[in-house]
C-alpha cells in the first residue's frame, strides 16, 4: 500500500525540465522557475518573471556561472528567428518552441 508523501516539493510545472536544485524566482539560476525549454545544454528559454516576454538565456561558460539573457521576445515567430539565427535551436527544441502560443500574451491563457 503506497502512502502519500509528507512534505513532499511543490510542483513547479516545468514542462519536462530537469532540475537539480530547488525552483528560483530568480531569473539566473539553474533552478528557475520559469524555465519553458531547455534547447541545449548551454540554451535556454524563460518566461521572465513579470509573464511579459519570453528570453532566450545562455549558459556562462566557467564552471557553475549563471545564465544571461540574450535576446527577449513578445511574440513566438520572432524567438524562433533568434534561436535559428543563435544557432541555439537544435531539431528537437523546435518542436517545444513551435508549440508555445502565437504571443506571450496568450502563454497563461492555454
């Protein structure tokens, strides 16, 4: 007979994303909690804290260095441009990307 799990960690709805450490309001860290895509492992894309854009961040190549953004988006055709023309898209991104609504507008609506 399973028991239910006292004190277990909230859902943080990362939509398949791995997390290693507890989930962050804080747009750097690994553990954000608004982390939508992770492309690559040096790629990521984040709704930004405030739910008003999208932002294509990169990994800081020293060891344990935060994410920064690179370029921030409203609307899904212009982060697809980014992420193709950052060469931050791999195929198997695409389709998470592709999926995401038309604007940030409609992303808490779905």
């Amino acid at each position: 007979m399973n028991k239910p799990v006292k004190n277990a960690p909230p859902s943080n709805d990362l939509r398949g994303v791995a997390v290693t450490e507890p989930p962050s309001h804080r747009e750097r860290d690994d553990g954000y909690k608004g982390v939508v895509a992770q492309l690559t492992t040096r790629w990521r894309v984040i709704v930004c804290k405030d739910g008003m854009q999208w932002i294509v961040q990169q990994k800081e190549s020293s060891h344990g260095g935060p994410w920064r953004g690179v370029s921030y988006h409203t609307s899904r055709d212009g982060l697809l441009r980014a992420c193709g023309s950052l060469k931050a898209l791999p195929s198997s991104g695409l389709e998470a990307v592709e999926a995401f609504p038309e604007f940030i507008s409609e992303y808490h609506k779905k």
